[in-house]
C-alpha cells in the first residue's frame, strides 16, 4: 500500500492517505507531549513500540468481536486502517483512581472504586478538551442518539477485553481512552490508538508504572516501560 498526500500532523501521529480512498495509513511518532501540549519531547522508539502495542490490543479486540478501524501493521511505525469520520469525543474508562481523577476528588491514587467510571471529554485543543456528560454529546450533537447508546454499550466490553488481556501478562490497566469513528458505511468503529501513551497501565504486583505518567512525572526508563508492555504482551 502506497503512502499518498499527506492528511494530518498530530501531536503522536500523522495520517496519509493511501491509493485506496477507503484507508488511511497512520504513522506513530516518537514525538511525546502531555497537559495539553505543555510539556514537549520526544522518547526514542515510542513510534515503534506503541504501533506494535496499539495493534496487538486492536487485533485482541476484533477477535473478540469489536469492530475497529485496524487493518494491519504495515511496517515498524505504520498500520494500515479504515478512513472514518471522527466523532469528536474522548471515552475515558477508569478501573483504578490515578491522575486527573486523583486530583478532582482528592482520592489517593491506587484506590479501587466500586465499579468502573467512565468519562466523556469534547475533544477541542482551543478548549482543552473539556469534561461534558451524555447529555451535552447530545445536545451539541457530537454523535447520534444510536451512536451513543452503541459506545455506551461497547466501552465496558472494551474494558473487560482489556482487564482480561493484561491480567494475563501481570499487568492492571489503571485506566485508558478510547475514540470511535464512522466509516463510509455508518458503521460504528473504535478507532486512534490504545497504547502506554492513552492508557495507565500498572505491574499488578510492584505497582510499577509502564505508562506515559513516567514522562509526564520525569521518572525516566521511558522506553524501557513502553518495551516492558510490548514484550509482555509477547513480542519484541
Ligand atoms: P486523566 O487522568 O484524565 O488525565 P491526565 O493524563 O492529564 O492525568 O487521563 C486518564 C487516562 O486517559 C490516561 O491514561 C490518559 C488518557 N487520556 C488521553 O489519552 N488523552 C486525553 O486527552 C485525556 C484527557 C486522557
């Protein structure tokens, strides 16, 4: 598949457009930011490790019958995907309180709720991505009334895929975002990435950190913690 114009540089990836008016090729950076844009760098072999990380937990989901915009892995930092028309809501799911959550309710971090907590954030770089709930998707129509419901159904299922795929590899997924699309078609598709840069991922025994909290906490063995879920997960 050749790469043709190029369509958007993002702040961990850029998407070009291929032969094929129907995918899309998305190429991981090394390129690493967090609050919004405020702290920049760049982490050597992220592209690479989150690509491969990224496609591994698409291809666990599609097996389990979650339909997703991965194609395939095309090389060390490129997949291969379905274009779609992106919804512009971030679906945040928490299995453990850390991060922005630990500081709105001022609850420890490592604290296991009740259940899982799901967020919904507009995705809007000029407003920072703000905090919204069902009701103002809804109301802004940011995605259909069936849209809605769908996600709503297909995030704790996501999750459980999740939970279930680590717990096997020693790994507690903390927490992770998740961003969904339309195809051509209509049809509903996970898409963007899951990897140690949108997720929290914790060893489920030492509570180490294998996620991007270690660049945004300047904890250094940045690589090394993005290595640790590739190579868990059973690759090199
Ligand atoms: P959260 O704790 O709300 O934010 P922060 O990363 O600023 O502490 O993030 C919860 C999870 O969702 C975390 O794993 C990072 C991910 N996330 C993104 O990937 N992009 C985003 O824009 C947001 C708000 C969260």
């Amino acid at each position: 598949m050749e790469k043709r114009k190029f369509l958007y540089d993002g702040k961990a990836k850029q998407l070009y457009a291929t032969d094929d008016p129907e995918l899309i090729i998305m190429l991981f950076k090394d390129d690493a930011s967090a609050y919004n844009g405020v702290k920049k760098s760049s982490i050597k072999n992220k592209g690479i490790l989150n690509n491969k990380i990224s496609s591994l937990i698409f291809q666990k989901l599609e097996e389990n019958g979650i339909k997703t915009h991965f194609v395939k892995q095309l090389d060390d930092c490129n997949q291969l995907c379905k274009k779609t028309e992106v919804i512009p809501l971030e679906f945040i799911v928490r299995n453990v309180v850390a991060g922005s959550l630990a500081r709105r309710l001022d609850i420890e971090e490592g604290f296991v709720p009740a259940n899982p907590i799901y967020e919904i954030c507009y995705k809007n770089d000029d407003l920072r991505d703000p905090f919204i709930n069902e009701t103002h998707a809804r109301a802004m129509n940011l995605a259909t009334e069936e849209e809605l419901k769908q996600i709503l159904r297909l995030v704790p299922q996501i999750n459980e895929i999740m939970i279930d795929m680590f717990a096997n590899v020693g790994i507690t997924v903390v927490d992770f975002k998740m961003e969904f699309g339309r195809d051509k078609n209509g049809q509903l598709l996970l898409i963007d990435e899951i990897s140690p840069d949108s997720a929290r991922f914790w060893d489920s025994k030492t509570k180490n950190r294998l996620d991007k909290d270690r660049f945004r906490r300047d904890m250094g063995k940045i690589e090394e913690a993005y290595r640790e879920v590739l190579e868990r997960l059973g690759e090199r």
